[in-house]
C-alpha cells in the first residue's frame, strides 16, 4: 500500500508537472507557482479564457508576462457561462521579491488576495512531479491546494454562482477545508473509506494525515511506535486488521474453552420407547 497523502495530491499536481517539465523547461520558481495556482482553478471547475480570443484555453500553459507589464492577468469562467455575456473571473499575478502575489476579483472588485512564498512550495511541488511520497515533503504540497482553493477558489466560486443566479456548489462542499476535515472526522473509519469514492476533493480530503492520526487515536487509544506504515491511514489499517485478527483467535479460544467445559450428553433419538422397523425386502 503506497502513501494516500501522495495519490491524493497526484490528481492534478503530478499531471500539471509533467506538462511544466515538457513545456516550461527552465522556468524560474514563479512562473511554476502561477502554474500551479491555475492548475488548482482548473481542478476547482473554472475554465480559463484565452485573452485575444475569448475562448476556452486548454492545457495548463499560461501566458508569458509582457516586459512592459509587471502582472499577468488570467480570466476564468463556467461551463455554464460560456456562451452568454456575463461576467468572469480574473486572477492577477504580482511578482514581489520572492514571492507571488495573487489578486482575485469579480465584477472588477479585487477583494482576495494571496501572497505566496516560491521558497517555501516550489520545493515540495518539484518533490510531488518526480513521484516521492514523504509525508513532510509532500505538506507544503498540500497546503498550497488548501490555501488557494479557501482562499481564492471558493469564494471567487460561490460570488460568480450567486451574480449568474447559477446553483452554488453543494454546501458540504462549500465549507473551508478545515471545517470539512472536522466534520469527517466525526464519521466512522469504514464511512471516511467510502466518503473517498465521491469525489477528487474528497479523495484528498480522506487521506489527510491528521484525520488518520485523529482516528488512530479515537480507535486505539494510544500511538504504536513498531508499527509500520508510511501515513496514519497505513497505520490505522495495520492496527485495525491486527485488532481483528485478535478478536478472531479470542472468539476460536473461548468456543474451544467452552466445548471442553461442557458435560458429554447423549441424547435418544427415540424418546419415551419408539421402534425404528425396517421392513423386509
């Protein structure tokens, strides 16, 4: 059983990779942080626009920057928006320093931002392209996708549904991350299994290495030093099939005790003087 936390993140972060690898080969550190905020818009159901001929641009390839201009400037929209005249989502990259700032904005009104340190994500994203699955390289990882889907992805996402009068995503689905982990971790372990078959959010969410050390500890009430495993989920699966493999040789012992307890009875198949006659052929 390989690491859930790294089958998780390769969904998308791994296919956008191997498309920088091909296409962006020498890249600085900051052009392959853009790419992989867009690649999280993409994987959130926004659909970008090519800026000189307003149609769908396919791919995570985004545009070079203008030597005159000091952002870049992505426009999103929905599936269901495509064909019609409404208003559009607009994500603006701002290099400063080290570090990348992103300004979202809807209707023109630019009320997220982000800022976003390339020394501290590149790294972990490079880890995820050429397929490693530690659990401390692979965080970073998986924080960039928390922070830009709560803070740029959903709500650009619920403020576009809301002023196309379009159906807002599932509530579950809505919440911030955070809040969706808790209330996972309220679930048994056989229902968070199943939770991970919904969806690709879902399948990340399931396999977050602080919801399994949550239920490792809900379950068994104390950590296991010589258990093996790469992530909690790994661990709680060891330590659950060797819980039933326990009860299994307790119930085995406890029939067998309890047959050699009990008294030998022999028992008439014929109560109370009946005959069995066999007639003569």
């Amino acid at each position: 059983m390989g690491s859930s936390s790294c089958s998780s993140v390769s969904c998308f972060m791994r296919r956008v990779f191997k498309e920088i690898a091909i296409n962006e080969k020498g890249k600085d550190d900051l052009r392959v942080l853009m790419i992989a905020v867009h690649a999280i818009f993409l994987d959130s159901g926004f659909m970008a626009l090519n800026p000189s001929t307003d149609r769908v641009s396919h791919g995570f390839h985004i545009p070079e920057k203008g030597s005159k201009s000091p952002v870049l400037s992505i426009r999103y929209t929905l599936p269901d928006l495509l064909n019609s005249d409404a208003d559009f989502v607009v994500l603006k990259f701002q290099i400063l320093g080290k570090s990348l700032i992103v300004y979202g904005s809807l209707m023109g009104f630019e009320n997220h931002r982000l800022s976003l340190d390339a020394s501290r994500f590149v790294p972990s994203l490079d880890f995820v392209c050429r397929n490693g699955d530690g659990n401390c390289e692979l965080k970073d990882a998986l924080e960039l996708w928390k922070i830009v889907k709560d803070g740029l992805c959903l709500p650009l996402l619920i403020g576009l549904c809301e002023d196309n009068r379009l159906s807002l995503p599932p509530c579950f689905m809505g919440l911030p991350i955070d809040l969706k982990t808790k209330i996972l971790g309220l679930l048994p372990s056989i229902d968070i299994g199943k939770m991970a078959s919904v969806c690709s959010e879902l399948k990340y969410l399931t396999s977050s290495d602080d919801l399994w050390k949550y239920k490792f500890l809900e379950e068994f009430g104390q950590l296991d030093e010589k258990l093996q495993g790469s992530c909690w989920k790994e661990k709680f699966a060891l330590k659950n099939a060797e819980k039933k493999k326990m009860r299994r040789v307790e119930r085995e012992f406890s029939y067998s005790y309890l047959m050699r307890r009990l008294p030998m009875v022999e028992f008439d198949p014929f109560p109370g003087g009946f005959t069995l006659i066999l007639d003569a052929i």
